[in-house]
C-alpha cells in the first residue's frame, strides 16, 4: 500500500487536477450549476478535428450494416404492415474492437500532446482495451486498473479477455478483488506515475464519440435518403448516449429520437463481492445506467461530461434472456458474431421496429468484438458453475443473479420503459443533497436543473419545493 | 520449499492493498469481509521463490512488490460447452424466415 485509503482520498482534487490538466472550477457558475457547454468547447476539439485526430489511428469510418433478416424476423411478429428496417453501425471495425477507441482517441492524443509520459485508465471494459491500443501507437505508456475478480479469485470471464487485451497492446493491467475502492488504487497509480488520467468522463472522452453519430446519419441519409427515425445507445455511464446525440445533433439529424437501452440487473449490487459474478454483464446494465443518470457527477473527474439525461427522449430495459438470445440470431441470421454490449440495444430495436410502420429505420449505434470470455457460452457457463438457472421460458421469469430466462420465441422479447419522470426528480433530489449545508438554490442553477432534466424550471421549482416539504 | 524462479522470468505477484478492517465505508456487508486484493504481472526484478516476497517490472516500468504466486501465468477463459438452450436458437428462427421465401 503506497499511502492511506483515508490519506490518498484527501488529495483526490489534486491528483485529479494533475491527471486531467482541466481546472473544473473554473467553469461553475452557480451552487451546482456549470457552464457545461464552455467546458467541452475549451477542449478545442470541434467534429472536425476529432474526425482528423481518429482518422490518424484508423478509428471511425465504420460500416453502417442493414440487418435485413432480423427485420423480417421482426415483420414475422409484428402486426401486419408494421416491422421498420434495423441498421446496425459495426464498430467491432475499429482498432480494438470496439466505438471506445473514438472515446480513448482523444485523450490519448492530448496525454502526447501536452507532454505525459503515459495514460492511465480505471475500466475493467472494452475502453481499457481502447486506451492500450491508442497508446501503443502514440508511444505511450499505459496502466489499466481493473474489477477482476472475486474473493474467491474466481474473474468475470469478459474482463479476463480484457485483461489479456491490454496486455497484448503492451499495457500494464492491475487487476483488483471487488470493491469502489478501486478508484483509490487508480487515485495511488496516478500520484505515482504523473501520468493523464484517460476517464471515461472528460470531455475528450465525450467529443469523441460525437464523430459516431455523425456518421452514422450521413450514412443513413446515404443509404435510405433520410436521417433515421430511432438511434439506440446502449446505456452505463452515460457517454454513449450523450455522444451520439450529441453528434446526431451536430449532423442535423434533430428530429431523430434517441433511445438508451439497459440490461436489467435489478437486485444485484454493484459492490457486492457475492453478487459480481453473477451478473452475467459487466456493462450496458442498470447498476450502471440507474445511478449515472440520476446523479452522472459520481464519476472519477469532478465534473462528468457525460449526462445523458440531457439527450435521452426514452430509456428502456430488456433482460438478460432476451440478450443472450438476439446474440444468437444476430451470429445465425446476419452471420455477425458481435457483442455483448451492442446487443442490448439490438434486442431493444427488435422490439421498437415491431411498433413502427416498416419503412421506418432503427439505428443500434453500436457493435463490440466477440470472443473469449466476451461470449453468451462464457456467460452461461460461469452462471450454472455459480448454481444460476438457466431456462428457456417467459422473458419477465428472468430474475437477475437468480434465473436466466432465455426467450422460446422471438415474439416474446419485450422493453420495459423506464419512468423518465421518475428519473428526472431522483435527479433533482440527488441535486439537492449535493448542496453544502446552508448553501442556496439561485437561478442560475434553476436553468441548469432544467437543462439537465429537459424540462422547464417550474417543473424543478415544484420538485425542489416538494423536498423542501413547501408543496 | 520452492524452486527459485529465475530473474527476468514473467510472473504474477499479489497482495492485500486494504484489510477488511481498512475498507471504505460504503462497502456492503460481505465485500467488507474480505480483503481488497491486487494482482499484478511483469518480469522477475531479481530471482525469488513461490509464495515469497518478489518485486516485478511491469509493462510500464514500474517496480511493484508482492507474493510471488504464478510464473508465466496462463489466460484461462474460454466458451466452455455449447449451452443447449442457445443451440435450438438459430434452427428456429431460420426455420420463420423459411417461410416467408428468404431462407433455404
């Protein structure tokens, strides 16, 4: 142990200062509020030059696919006349596999340019595979902090293949029991080396991906001659959804309507040593996408620049069944083996384009490469060692760390809308608890809570005003 | 006792960077039971015996001491078995498709 837990945490401001090069103060303007838009701005990283930079490390450019026997699939289930066309963006094409090299592209590009001698990263995801990779071709040095494995050393079969990613890109990867101590460990790795903290938060790691849903609405209106009607993201910490509509924006696709898809996990913990294995996904779920929608500012960097209620107009969940049982007819049908992570959100667009005219058009905004570990078999395996049921039955059986229920029929995969109202006041009270005792609500935090929740300030007056028990 | 295992050989160490007792306080329950442990790889600093103390060079140049506890240790994940309620997945859905004239 290099310093204490206690010790370390205490110095967390300035390490993170050090690590990022970003002075988050000096963007707020209010108790809360901060110019959001300013923040990721002064990067000086606009579309443009985000396209150059990942043009440099062969990232982007990937091929938008049309999934055209899943959507007859879909036509096969769905009321007659119904069934739109599914496209999927496959960016399994980039370097390591996966649309987090866009994310990692960038701050690995502004670790070289000013001057660290290497990246470090906290993610036991394909984003750490992502950071080695772009370090390896700046020559950089990199560190991968990792989740791996349980009290019983048993690892998450995904993050092993992880594991062994980094460390053919040449990266060093520390490899951690279960806990959120994690972020200490990375906060000691970071005091020692000096090296660029590349969070999965900062605006480069945002700006980054806004190039995805850029292309993939040029691509759409290349293809189909029109943006598309429905582009799903699926949903942890927030970047994926706030980046593509972020770049969907910027593309002028304005009338498309954005969706964040999660797995399921409801009733499993996050921090739990028994519960980790048994989560059958190690992203895209709720234990992620539940907490940082509703308060992204618990991030490892002061201000998350990821906020992905801002740009979310639905946010569905699917099972993990459904999951397991899409990726397999992704492989059979379209001859894709992809994912898991794109796969949520695939099983959320068999569902959606069931209830769209069909010459409507779904986007999933994503695929990730397969393999090792990263496999429905892998998965399943490790559950039934771990006494999990895996069955073929009624989707909403699926009990998460319980029993996997996996889909007898593709007319019974199902979404589960989440109450975005329900969201945006656990949001505002999150808010509120972070004000410092005797610290005051101004206007300019009034918009802010607004902007941050797409709604309008007397929706947050009355929310703030419920709290505060003035109703 | 152990074989020396040879300097510059690719090894794992481990250690417990916090105790139960040393935990964050927002641990649940059963991780608070249980250390907080490390696992590192990188090349033998100097010759060093199994289930001893060792220090390794990492791939990023770091020096980090721990238990010698693997040389050269395997990746081990895999697939594992087909999964029998994923196998009937593909017949059957190629099977609708049949129907409709888009499958042979």
């Amino acid at each position: 142990m290099i310093d204490g837990y206690a010790s370390i945490m205490a110095q967390r401001a300035d390490i993170m200062r050090a690590s990022v090069g970003l002075d988050y103060t000096k963007y707020e303007t209010g108790a809360l509020a901060f110019d959001y838009e300013c923040l990721l701005a002064d990067t000086g990283y606009d579309i443009d030059t985000a396209r150059r930079v990942q043009h440099n490390t062969a990232v982007g450019s990937t091929p938008l696919v049309e999934l055209t026997n899943i959507t007859e699939l879909a036509r096969a289930v769905a009321a007659p006349g119904k069934g739109a066309r599914i496209f999927v963006k496959d960016e399994a094409a980039n370097p390591s596999g996966s649309f987090k090299d866009r994310r990692a592209s960038l701050s690995v590009h502004e670790a070289g340019r000013r001057g660290y001698p290497g990246v470090a990263a906290a993610t036991s995801g394909n984003y750490g595979a992502a950071v080695a990779s772009q370090a390896a071709k700046a020559g950089l040095r990199c560190i991968v902090v990792q989740e791996a494995f349980d009290s019983r050393g048993i690892a998450q079969p995904e993050i092993a293949e992880k594991t062994r990613a980094c460390e053919a890109y040449g990266a060093e990867v520390i490899r951690l029991s279960v806990g959120p101590e994690l972020f200490y460990v990375f906060l000691c790795v970071l005091k020692e080396t000096g090296y660029f903290n590349a969070s999965l938060y900062t605006p480069y790691s945002i700006l980054g991906i806004e190039t995805l849903g850029d292309e993939l609405a040029q691509q759409v209106r290349e293809q189909a001659g029109r943006f598309p009607d429905i582009v799903i993201a699926t949903h942890a910490g927030g970047g994926n959804v706030t980046g593509t509509a972020r770049g969907l924006a910027k593309a002028g696709a304005v009338g498309t309507e954005v969706v964040a898809a999660s797995v399921d996990l409801s009733g499993l913990h996050m921090a739990s040593d028994h519960d980790f294995n048994r989560k059958s996904f190690t992203t895209g779920h709720t234990g992620f996408s539940m907490p940082f929608t509703t308060w992204p500012d618990r991030a490892d960097v002061p201000r998350n620049a990821a906020r992905a209620l801002r740009y979310m107009d639905r946010f569905v969940t699917v099972t993990q069944g459904e999951v397991f049982y899409i990726t397999e007819v992704l492989a059979e049908l379209e001859g894709l083996q992809r994912g898991p992570a794109g796969n949520t959100s695939l099983a959320a667009a068999f569902v959606m384009a069931q209830e769209l005219e069909q010459d409507r058009i779904i986007v999933v905004q994503e695929t990730e490469y397969t393999g090792a570990g990263k496999h429905p078999l892998a998965q399943l395996n490790l559950a039934r060692q771990l006494g999990i049921d895996v069955t073929r039955g009624d989707p909403r059986d699926n009990l998460p760390g319980g029993r996997i229920v996996i889909p007898e029929h593709p007319s019974q995969l199902a979404v589960v809308d989440v109450d975005l109202d329900g969201v945006r006041r656990s949001y505002i009270r999150h808010a509120i608890d972070s004000l410092a005792a005797g610290e005051q609500l101004n206007d300019v935090d009034f918009t802010f809570l607004a902007d941050e929740t797409r709604t309008h300030r007397h929706y947050v007056e009355d929310i703030v005003n419920e709290v505060h028990g003035k109703t | 006792m152990a074989d020396v295992v040879a300097i510059d050989t690719w090894v794992e160490i481990r250690r417990i960077e916090l105790a139960p007792d040393q935990r964050a306080p927002q641990v649940p329950a059963d991780t608070r039971r249980v250390p907080l442990e490390l696992r590192a790889k990188g090349f033998l600093a100097a010759p060093a015996r199994l289930g001893e103390q060792a220090e390794i060079v990492t791939a990023a140049g770091r020096r980090l001491c721990g238990v010698l506890s693997e040389v050269n240790p395997a990746y081990t994940h895999g697939f594992g078995p087909p999964i029998p309620e994923l196998s009937t997945i593909g017949a059957q859905v190629r099977s609708m498709l049949r129907e409709q004239g888009r499958c042979k």
